[in-house]
C-alpha cells in the first residue's frame, strides 16, 4: 500500500464510528461498572414513571433565534422551566447527529433525514456536542429527560463503509455485503460515472441468488422506483482494496442506496459495537437518559427456498433488539 492509501485509510479510521467507540466501551469492559443494574427484563412502567408525556422535536423544523443553534435552543432553562410548568417530562431530540456520505475526504449531506449516520459528532447545523450536554443538564434541573435515536438497521456510505469497501480489518462483516469475484463481475451493472454503486436489476439478483452470492429478492422494496431502486440490492465500483487487490461487492440496502444495511449475524460481531458504542455516546457524553431505536424491524435477513427471502419479523431483530435493550439497561 502506498504512503498516500496508507495516509487515506488512517484518515478514515481516525473518522470511523467502529474505531471511535472502542474508548467508550473500555469504560464499562472489566469494571464494576457493568454490573450495578438489573437488565434482563424490560422496565415499561418505570420508564412511563420517569416520562410520559414528550415534547418531539425534530431538528430540521426547529426555528431558532437569530445567531442560536437548535440544541442552544432546546436547551434553554426558561424553555424547561415552561415544559415543567404544562407537564412535559421529556424531549425527544430526533436525530442530530454526523449523517450521509463520504466522497475522498469530502463530506456528503444527509439523503434521509439523518438516518443515515455517519459519525457520533453533533451535525454542525444543529450545534456541538456541548451544546447538547448541556441540554441534558437543563432538563435533568427540572426533573425531566432527553431522549436520543440510534439506528441500529444501517449506517450512511461513510468512513466505516469506505473502509469496508477497501477490506479494511473486520469492516466488511460490519455490513450486508459480499464480494463478487472478478469471473462474474459480467452480472453486475456498470456504474455511472460520478456515482459509487449501481442498484441491481431483479434478474441480477435471482443470478447472484443462484451463484450463492445473496439472499435474492425480499419480500418489498421500500422506496421503490423504476430505474432508480428496482431492488434492494446494489454494487460498487471497481474498489482497490488496502491489499492491492480491486473488488466489487453487491450490498444490501432497505432503504436508499446509500444506507447499507448492517449484519447482525456476522462472526466479527462489528455490527453490535458500532451500536452498543454509539448508545454509550448518547448516554455518557451528551446526557440522554432514554434512547429510541429507528427502523429495528429490519436487522435479520434469511435465504428461504421457492420464495423472496425472510426479511421482515425475523427472530433476529427481537434478540436484537433485546441485546440493545439489554445493554443501555445494565450499562445504565
């Protein structure tokens, strides 16, 4: 590898969410910590105890004053002495933070609301990570709490799938991807230029299928369109990996192109680290007592014979969701 690929690749593990949440589990590995709080079951009641009513706010349509952020403004004391005041016990933030894609060292916008999570940083046009402890801190003052999104289904096309498309370490298990060898590259699409990935069209995916690649077809496709998303399945580009070797891989994708699905069932277990940390983030560093899991149906895919894959209420994403559950609960 090349002093430049090499300069790239730390680049992007400096950015990567995989990389950036190992500190914050090596707080609770090996310490008393962990094991301070019962876990095992659900707590409905105590958690409408501590919050019943919510105040929803979702970034994008706040207005602000002149000059302040959203969280500056979320997190105004006079704001939470009046939500006191009527009731609210809690505020759901939505989500806020780093969201979209990575072209080189360039960062790409949100193509979903920011569901599509690219980093643990506060997105720069809602306020700093600060700005929203400190909005933690104003509602704990009244006796209230804040409520924060992870996404456990997928990421957006950021430096964690970057690296995963160079078969960096164990990144490629953290995603819904396989590499296609060159010999049946002929089956994939070619990709446009100026974009990274093709999607599949349906006799793509049932040749795959049949050559042992993927799962095929599921049983929808979210966001369908002719000639934009026929599938929920896409390729890269030729990707030169930190090996030397070029790679395409095909990826699966729920939603828009450019949020890979996670694998939660991949031996390296990247999947559950990433999410775990990134829940450890929102708890321990910007203050949310309560966390709410976005588009969690979604987190196990199975090859059924004679008919679209099993992709929706699968078993996995219940244990999944109970890990993730599980987790926020024991590490408080």
């Amino acid at each position: 590898m090349s002093n430049t690929d090499q300069n790239y690749t730390t680049w992007l593990l400096e950015h990567s969410m995989l990389e950036q949440v190992r500190p914050l589990a090596a707080r609770y590995s090996g310490k008393g910590a962990q094991w301070q709080h019962p876990y095992a079951e659900a707590q409905p009641r105590a958690a409408s105890a501590a919050a019943s009513v919510w105040f929803t706010a979702y970034p994008g349509a706040i207005i602000t004053r002149d000059g302040q952020s959203v969280l500056a403004t979320l997190g105004d004391s006079e704001l939470w002495r009046t939500f006191a005041a009527i009731g609210i016990q809690a505020i759901h933030t939505g989500p806020t933070k780093q969201a979209g894609g990575l072209t080189g060292r360039e960062f790409t916008s949100t193509i979903d609301g920011h569901f599509d999570r690219i980093g643990l940083a506060i997105d720069s046009q809602f306020g700093t990570v600060d700005e929203f402890a400190a909005m933690s801190r104003a509602a704990a003052a009244v006796g209230a709490l804040v409520i924060d999104d992870i996404i456990p289904a997928h990421t957006g096309k950021g430096p964690d799938f970057r690296l995963a498309e160079r078969a960096y370490g164990d990144y490629p298990g953290l995603f819904h991807m396989v590499e296609i060898a060159a010999e049946d590259w002929g089956l994939l699409p070619e990709v446009p230029a100026g974009a990274d990935s093709a999607n599949l069209a349906p006799a793509a995916v049932d040749a795959l299928e049949e050559k042992g690649y993927i799962v095929g077809e599921l049983s929808r496709v979210i966001f369908y369109e002719p000639g934009v998303k026929e599938t929920n399945w896409s390729a890269t580009a030729v990707v030169p990996g930190i090996d030397g070797v070029a790679r395409r891989w095909v990826y699966l994708h729920y939603f828009k192109e450019g949020q890979p699905s996670l694998n939660w069932l991949d031996p390296w277990f990247a999947a559950q680290r990433l999410v775990i940390g990134d829940a450890l983030h929102s708890m321990n560093v910007l203050g949310a007592r309560t966390l709410r899991l976005d588009a969690n149906g979604f987190l196990g895919v199975e090859k059924r014979p004679g008919g679209p894959a099993w992709s929706e209420g699968h078993p996995l994403s219940v244990t999944a969701n109970q890990l993730i559950a599980g987790t926020v609960r024991k590490l408080g």
